[in-house]
C-alpha cells in the first residue's frame, strides 16, 4: 500500500519539548536568584529536574514544590519570579523540531495527508499548534477531548482514519513513546515510525518498523 498519510504525535515528536522545558528552568532559575533565590544556578535547575523526575514532567505545582524543598515554605516572591519567567519562555520559545515545518510542506506538496494524533487536552493541544504555526500544514487534528482515550487504546487511531477516510494500511504512524505511539500504531495496522530523536531513554527495541533522528528522514521511507 502506498502511504497516503503521516500521522504524528505532537510532544517530543514535533515539538522539542524537553528543550523548551530545560530553557523555561534555566530562565526560571536567574529569574529566582534576582528575586533573592540563595542558590548556584546548577544547583536550584538540578534540584527541579529531580523534582520533576520524581512527580512526574507535568507537575504543575513545580514552583511551590521547589520553594518548599530548597526553603522550608513557600517564598511568594520567589515563586512569582520563578513563574513569570517560565511562563514568558514558554510562549515565546515553542518551536517545532529542525526541519519539521519542511518536512510537512514536502508532504503537503507529494499530496500526502497529514495530521496530530496527541493525548495532550484540546486546548494545549490548539495552543502548541498556533505557537508553531503549521495548522494550514494539517489535514486532521485528534486531541485526548475528541474521544476521552489515551494512546495505545485504539479511538484516537480510529477517529484520525475516519476523518481521513482511510485504511489503517494506508498511513505512517511517527512518535517518540513506544509504548503509546507505537504500540498503539502497531496494533491498529499502521506502518510505524520511532522517532528517536525525541525519546531520552536508551531504546533497544522499538518494536516500530522505522527509526529515525531526524523527521526530515521520513520522506526517505514513504
Ligand atoms: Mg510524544
């Protein structure tokens, strides 16, 4: 079958998400030792990655967390300071992976459909496309509201094919979490693609029938 479209996930596979994220903590960090933070900058940004590897990447209470372990309470000022600069970073700094906006306009150009498959919320979900800007580069966007299920369960396929009106066989499914995106690629009939240069663990075995470290390498495989 040839591929008709290239579905993708948004977070770490478009986005660089993990950059944008070390650059909002850095930023975060000078903004808190101007706010009268007593800490080395590579101290106060290790303290909060552990924070965040320990209750999870999305933990939205970071800043209260952090004040909490570094000072014993929660420093207002501090933790403003500390907000505010990693607010500011994260609107002005989202970007797409290099050479994902060319990709999708070659795809776009071969008559290739293109779409997001994400369990990021509608709304982060529109926010992170528009700071990107390659909604015209979208046929089709499928967000955790528009069916309630998480990857690898089979409705955010299934809802993305039949907005495209198409076969399972008939699309390339790119992701960097193998036990979401892939698997749940897999398990639908989707030719598969790990997007490697998004996943920070050591893989050695994606189970995808593509792996790739740059998404410029995927308009070799279609
Ligand atoms: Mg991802």
């Amino acid at each position: 079958m040839p591929t008709k479209a290239v579905l993708f996930d948004l977070d770490n596979t478009l986005i660089d998400f993990m950059k944008l994220k070390r650059m909002c903590i850095e930023n975060a960090v000078d903004a808190m030792i101007d706010a009268g933070l007593e800490l080395h900058k590579t101290e106060a940004t290790n303290i909060i990655l552990e924070i965040y590897f320990d209750s999870g990447i999305e933990n939205q209470r970071i800043f209260q967390d952090f004040s909490n372990k570094v000072l014993g309470r929660e420093d207002y000022p501090i933790m403003a300071a500390g907000i505010n600069a990693y607010r500011r970073t994260k609107v002005s700094y989202m970007e797409p992976y290099p050479h994902a906006i060319s990709t999708l306009t070659e795809l776009v150009k071969r008559g290739i459909k293109t779409g997001i498959v994400t369990d990021a919320g509608k709304m982060q979900a529109w926010i992170r496309i528009s700071a990107l800007k390659i909604r015209h580069l979208l046929d089709i966007v499928v967000t955790f509201d528009d069916t309630g299920k998480q990857k690898p369960n089979p409705e955010p396929f299934k809802k993305a094919l039949n907005e495209l009106n198409l076969e399972a066989n008939e699309c390339l499914f790119v992701g960097d979490w193998i036990e979401r995106d892939i698997a749940g690629a897999n398990s639908m009939g989707m030719t598969t693609c790990f997007a490697r240069y998004g996943s920070e663990k050591k893989v050695t075995e994606s189970h995808a029938n593509y792996e790739i470290d740059d998404i410029r390498d995927i308009l070799s495989i279609i």
